[in-house]
C-alpha cells in the first residue's frame, strides 16, 4: 500500500512532533508531507516552533518572541528518516520529482515545502 501523509508545519513540527520522530524512529513506510509556511493556519496566525533563526521575530501578531527552534530538517535526519528533501512552493516542476521519488522510497521520507507566507 502506498502511504501519503500531508500536513502543516504546526501540527507535524509543534503539536504532532512526538508522532513524528516515532514514526521516523520506526521507519514506517510513509511519505509525510509538510506545507512548512511558519505559522498555524486555524488559530490566526500563531508563530511555530521551527526554522527562525535565534533573535529572530516570530510572525505571531503583538508578540515578538527571541528563543531558539526546532530545524525540521536536522530532526529528520537524527531520528532516522531515510528520505529527506526539501522543495519551494514556487518550483512545482522540482516538487514533483521530489514527490515522485519520495513515494518511490521504501521507508520513511519526508519532503518540507518551504511556503515563506510571511514574505509576501
């Protein structure tokens, strides 16, 4: 059976991160898909944990927090994923070959869509 699993950034990276490093832990023969857009979508607005830089702003609105994150990335690759990609949104030709080759994976990949929502 072909496995395909699609989520945001907040839920897989904060909320489901345990769900995450399990299932990359065991391996589980699944292509995770992230919509990695640095924020959580159905509570306004709200930062997340991962990629901004130690000093950096997070995006959510009247707060400005200054603590280290989570690189979903370096995750990946120290709890065992054995594929890891990253795509842009706005290259949809290289996110197909990289989706193509993550569902051709036997195993655990995992392939971040980088969505920079807060630069438009």
């Amino acid at each position: 059976m072909t496995v395909i699993v699609t989520g945001g950034d907040g839920d897989g990276y904060g909320i489901g991160v345990g769900h995450f490093v399990h299932s990359m832990r065991r391996n589980l023969d699944i292509t995770y898909i992230v919509m990695d857009n640095q924020i959580y979508g159905l509570t306004t607005g709200s930062g997340i944990a991962d990629h901004r830089a130690l000093g950096e702003n997070q995006v959510t609105p009247g707060r400005a927090t200054w603590k280290a994150s989570l690189n979903p990335i370096a995750l990946a690759l120290a709890g065992g994923a054995s594929f890891v990609a990253r795509g842009f949104s706005g290259e949809p030709m290289q996110l197909a070959e990289i989706y193509k080759k993550a569902i051709q994976h036997k195993g655990f990949a995992l392939v971040d869509v980088f969505q920079p929502l807060r630069h438009l």
